[in-house]
C-alpha cells in the first residue's frame, strides 16, 4: 500500500484495489477506505476506476468457464507469470473449480477490452486535463497560445476548441490566467463551482476550492456573471461568492497572487486561515493546539514551494512551536 500510484490503469491492475472492489479482503477494504479518505487524488482516481469497473462489471453477465480460463492464460502471459508450459500453449487446470475473483476480473477486462479502449478513447477525446500534485505549481500553454498557471492542488479540465466558438475551461483548485485574444475575438470562459468568468484577453486569478470561488483581474477586462447577475470587473478589482451572491470589494493584490511567485504574503492572517491553506496545498491535517494559537494571526513573507522551508519559516516566527509527523502538523504556542 506504500506505493505510489499515479494512474487509473496502474489501479486496474492493483490486486488491492481490486479485492477492495470487489470486496474480497478484508485488510485491502480497510486499507483502501483509509487511503482514499486521505488523499483526495487517489479517490478522484478511485472513482475514475469504479466508474469503469461498474461499466464493465460481471453482475448480469455470465462467461463460461472455457472463456475464463483463456482469459487467464493471457493475463498471466501478460504479466510475465506465465511458464514454459504456459507459453507452450498447455493449459493447467485451477486449482479449484471455483474462479478465483480476480481471474473473473482479468476475463472481464480481456472480454470487454474493446469497451475499454472505447471508454478511453471518449474520455480523452471529450476533455483534456491539467493537474498538479499537492505541492507543486505548473505553468501551461493551453491550444490557443494562453497561458496559465496552477496552484497546488488544483485540476483545470478543457475540451478540444474550435475557432470562432467558445473557449471554456472548469478550474478545480486555484489557477492565473494570460488569455490570448484570437483573431475572431472568441470569448474565453472559466467555470467555477458558484460563477463563470468571461473574458477575450486578459490576466486573472480564479479560486474554486472548498465551496469558495472568487477572482482577481489583474490587467484588461472581464465579466463575471451567475444567472442574470453580472459584475463587470477592472484591473485591481476582487470579486467573490459569498450567502449574498457575487460581490465586489476591495483588497490587496499582492497576497492573493504571491503564489505566483512561489511565496506566501500574511497581513495579520488568522492561523485558523494558514492551516486550512497549508491542507489545501499540501494535502496534510493542520492541528491547532488550542483557541490561543486559533485566535492569533501572522504577517510576513514566506516560501510556499517547500513545505519544510515553510515550517521552519513559520516556527523562526517568536510565538509558535511546530511539530510534524508524517500525517499531522501540530501548531502550538512556544
């Protein structure tokens, strides 16, 4: 369970994950749910998987068992299991009439890999991906020479764009946009969970994290717009959803694009913010150790793209001590 695993193919063909789904070993249940409770990555990959495992699922239909052991033989050829009577083309009888769970699996994939390839190839067809790991930025060149670049932590989802239509992008996460005007103007368009950005050419930043989405327009011009309601933005204008609606209000730039530029600005931040942005970009629990620690705030500059630099940054500060473990940070007064 201690490695990594990066792909939705790589967990296809993970016997743990396939007895958690298939609910076969008790200890990978309980491994998987652990696992995928604490790594919003894995359970978006997870999810990915089941929903191509139910595609493909045995439930309503029956394969033979001729059909199964053939599927057999080539997975273990497949996966280098096999031996010279297995390559010689002598099939061995199982140990036992019943076949085992994932031999059926194996059948399964081999019997329906055209569904598959199918399945693969419409996802890739319709939607594109952008993604970034839990500490790490990424700067991109999308297909119509705009430029963004995603905080930690962050997916940007895109189809395949036509000229003289709609661009459309869907930021999961935080991302800084430098959109590129196209010859016939064609409006480029951000979708966040509460709001939709709308733009031609200009630099921006959307937040959508957390059930919280805002944007800061940094040069040119934008509309933000939900339903009938839309907010025409300038360059140094803020706008957010909040129990209101969309709003406009007035903040500093500087903290808010100080990611961009690998680095963390605090202007009397309240720690209860520190310790939800750390577990936002990192991916590790926060514990204050008590409503003192809750209660204060910081103000300095410190690096974002390290999280240890960033720790001892935050403990150099006179009032806080902090102690890591490798699934907890504990913030506690000095």
């Amino acid at each position: 369970m201690d490695v990594s695993i990066n792909t939705v193919e790589e967990l296809l063909s993970d016997e743990s994950f396939l007895a958690w789904y298939f609910k076969s070993d008790p200890q990978a249940i309980d491994q998987w749910n652990t696992r995928i409770a604490s790594d919003p990555l894995q359970k978006k990959r997870a999810d990915e998987a089941v929903q191509l495992l139910t595609t493909i699922t045995l439930k309503e239909q029956q394969v033979d068992e001729q059909r199964l052991l053939e599927a057999e033989q080539k997975l273990l050829k497949a996966t280098g299991i096999a031996d010279e009577n297995h390559l010689s083309g002598r099939v061995l009888p199982m140990r036992s009439r019943r076949i085992k769970w994932w031999a059926a699996a194996a059948a399964a994939a081999i019997i329906f890999l055209t569904s598959i390839i199918f399945w693969q190839y419409s996802r890739t067809a319709g939607k594109l991906s952008i993604q970034t790991a839990y500490g790490e930025t990424r700067q991109e060149i999308l297909p119509d020479g705009s430029q963004v670049m995603l905080n930690a932590n962050t997916t940007l989802d895109y189809t395949k764009w036509t000229a003289g239509k709609d661009r459309e992008v869907w930021v999961n996460g935080e991302a800084f946009f430098h959109v590129k005007k196209t010859a016939q103007k064609d409006r480029f368009i951000v979708h966040t969970g509460h709001f939709d950005v709308v733009v031609t050419g200009t630099q921006f930043n959307v937040i959508n994290r957390n059930n919280k989405s805002n944007v800061l327009l940094k040069e040119g011009s934008v509309t933000v717009q939900r339903d009938a309601h839309q907010v025409k933005m300038l360059p140094g204008d803020y706008v957010e959803f909040n129990n209101s609606g969309i709003q406009k209000r007035t903040v500093n730039s500087a903290p808010v694009l100080a990611w961009t530029e690998r680095k963390f600005i605090f202007e009397n931040t309240p720690m209860k913010e520190v310790a939800s942005l750390v577990t936002e970009l990192y991916g590790i629990k926060v514990t204050l150790a008590d409503e003192a620690v809750a209660a204060s705030s910081i103000s300095g500059i410190m690096p974002n793209d390290n999280l240890e630099v960033f720790l001892q940054s935050l403990e150099a500060l006179p009032e806080y001590d902090v102690v890591k473990s490798d699934k907890e940070i504990l913030i506690r007064k000095k």
